[in-house]
C-alpha cells in the first residue's frame, strides 16, 4: 500500500475489524496516545467496529493541549512587547490563557506571525535586526529536531535578536504517569508513529518490561489503528508485554540518529508541568546551559507567570482517559471552538475537538 486512500478502504477496514473480534475472548482497555489517533477513532467511527469488551482511552498526546497556562501567558507577554516579533504555528493562535489567547494580543497590535518552520524565524530575525524574534517552540520529540537545529543555527550565526519559548514534551515519562496512576485501567499502549519515527523505540522497552504492558507504535490511518489494536490484542491474549511496530513504513527500533543527536545537542531533559495534569519529573526539553542565551523565558523575565485552569474546564480528566468530552457539561453549550474554555477544543489534535466536530449531535441525542 502507498497511498492514502489504500488505508482507508473499507473493505480491509471491516475485514481487519472481522479479525479482531475472533481474537478478543476477555475485556481489554486500550490508550492511544497521539491526538492524531484519536481524532482518527472518532472520526471514522472505529471504536464503534471494535467488540464490546475492547475498550479505547484517549491519552494525553496533544501537545498543544497539554501546554500549560501559565506558558500561554508568558507567551503573550512576550508576544505583547511593541520590540518583538512573536512567531507561532497557526495551531497555538487560538489556545486560551487565563484570560485571552495569541488572536487576541495580534487584535490588540501585537506582532504575532504564523510560520510554517523554525527557521523561517531566524531568518526573519536575520532580516530584522532591530526587533526581537521569539519562536513559540511546541510539541512532542517529533518536533524538536527542527527546533534545535533553529537555536544552533541562530547560534552558528551569532544572533542576538532571536530566542525561543520552549514548551516541549516527552510521551515515554507521560507513559509511566498514566500507568502510576492509582485509579489507571490502561492495559495496552497505542503509541505515536511519528514521535518513534524520531526517537525510535528503545525508550519504550523498559516500560513495557516492568508494567507488564504492551506497546504497539502505530500509524494514523483507520487499517494503521485497527492493526495496532489487533496486534496489542493479540498480546494480551497470549500474555505478552512487547514494543512492537505496526507503523513499519515509517518507523525504524533506532529511530532517526541524526536527528536524535541534534535534539541532545541543543536540549536536556527536565520537569515539566502538563497542562491539566500536573509536573511529570524528566518530561520535557530545556535548553542545555550553553544555549541558555537563546531562552525567551528569561530573556524578557516572564518565567515567574503563573496562572490557574478554567473550574468549569474538565481538560485535565479528558487528557487523562478519565473522562470523555461529552460528559463536560460544558461541552457544546459554554464551550465550543469558537469560544473554548481548554486547549483540547481547539486543538487540531485535541479530543474535545474530535467529539465537537464527529459526535456532538449523537453525544447530545444520547443524553
């Protein structure tokens, strides 16, 4: 199969699905980590294809949902400097803070722009020596290789005017969470294909060795997730707890070397706070020491911003697996995509988007 389409055809959807309901003979409960899966689930309905005993949780894998609100709110004192040129993928434009979101501050004169790569900043930066270029540096490991590479090449060419505010996480510590969590159900892993495409899986083997848990990395098309869910059946079936690779086509056991080796120039790891969730010990990426100039935290004293989630917000239990979006009461009535209280509703991968825009009128019919 090359092409999209062969991955969704729906004949080898329903045969697969045939497949998985032989194999399943007990109740199992499954986490799909990525938010591209999810919204993959609930777009095409395959949940609803799965036997009853099987059980879907969405994980936290959106990283634009588990950005905490502080960061958004030290984004946009920043983003709010009449000296900076603030730069941003589109997906974190319309991510509310404590009181408003990038949108906002752009409406209010600040100069806040949408990139399409890191080094699309430093080049502004290059091009704009009188003002100060920030880069919002967001996402899991799949996106971090460009970010580093964005700092050491601002650094190679002796930038001054170019920083970045990182708020980058790491799915393997978010893994151990879950499965530390008292009230955790999860008995199988879904993992992110494209977050191994970089880092590989090597990461993953002693987690699946001491929780006695399988992990199926996985693509994002409906075969790629039914075939990962077969394959982590099959597992537990047989009482297994393997790292295994459905999403071959992409994904190699060592990962992208190079790539690797640019993230652990630029980066270390360090506590990090998940929106919603809390602080995971060694969950995310700072700057290593040697970099520390290129901070935008520091270099504009917003570091000490703090701020508090929505109470009507249940974005925390959602990106859990505790809850689904349409038990909010919130959930399409006071909260929507035009008018969101948490990121998961207006994130492209975010899980109470997926529900809003695939499910919310049979979500409201099953009340």
């Amino acid at each position: 199969m090359k092409y999209i389409d062969e991955y969704r055809n729906a004949e080898p959807v329903r045969q697969l699905a045939e497949v998985i309901h032989r194999r399943t003979t007990r109740p199992w409960t499954i986490m799909e980590v990525c938010g591209g899966q999810t919204h993959a689930i609930v777009r095409f309905a395959l949940d609803e294809l799965l036997p009853k005993q099987i059980t879907l949780i969405h994980g936290p894998g959106c990283p634009v949902c588990v950005t905490p609100i502080e960061l958004l709110d030290q984004a946009m004192a920043i983003a709010s400097r009449p000296e900076v040129i603030f730069c941003s993928f589109g997906d974190m434009l319309r991510v509310p803070g404590s009181k408003k979101n990038l949108f906002t501050v752009k409406s209010e004169g600040g100069d806040v722009r949408v990139v399409y790569s890191p080094m699309d900043a430093v080049a502004l930066a290059r091009k704009s020596p009188d003002r100060q270029v920030v880069f919002f540096a967001v996402g899991f490991e799949t996106t971090a290789p460009a970010n580093a590479m964005a700092v050491a090449q601002a650094a190679k060419l002796g930038l001054k005017n170019f920083s970045v505010l990182v708020s980058h996480v790491l799915v393997p510590p978010a893994l151990r969470a879950v499965l530390d969590w008292p009230s955790c159900l999860v008995q199988g892993f879904l993992a992110a294909g494209h977050v191994c495409t970089v880092m590989g899986i090597e990461e993953y083997r002693p987690i699946a060795e001491k929780y006695r848990v399988p992990i199926v990395v996985t693509g994002f098309e409906p075969l790629d997730i039914l075939q990962g869910v077969l394959m982590c059946i099959e597992q537990l079936e047989a009482g297994r707890a393997e790292v295994e690779i459905q999403y071959t086509r992409s994904v190699r056991p060592e990962g992208n070397l190079p790539a690797i080796r640019q993230i652990q120039e630029v980066f270390e790891p360090g506590p990090r706070k998940w929106r919603g969730i809390g602080t995971i010990p060694a969950s995310g990426l700072r700057l290593r020491a040697e970099y520390a100039g290129f901070d935008a935290g520091r270099r504009f004293g917003v570091a000490e911003i703090t701020a508090e989630e929505p109470v009507q917000c249940i974005a925390g239990e959602v990106l859990q697996g505790h809850r689904k979006p349409q038990e909010c009461e919130a959930f399409g009535v006071v909260c929507t995509p035009d008018h969101p209280l948490g990121a998961p509703m207006v994130s492209a991968e975010g899980a109470c988007a997926a529900y809003y825009r695939y499910r919310r009128h049979t979500a409201r019919e099953g009340e």
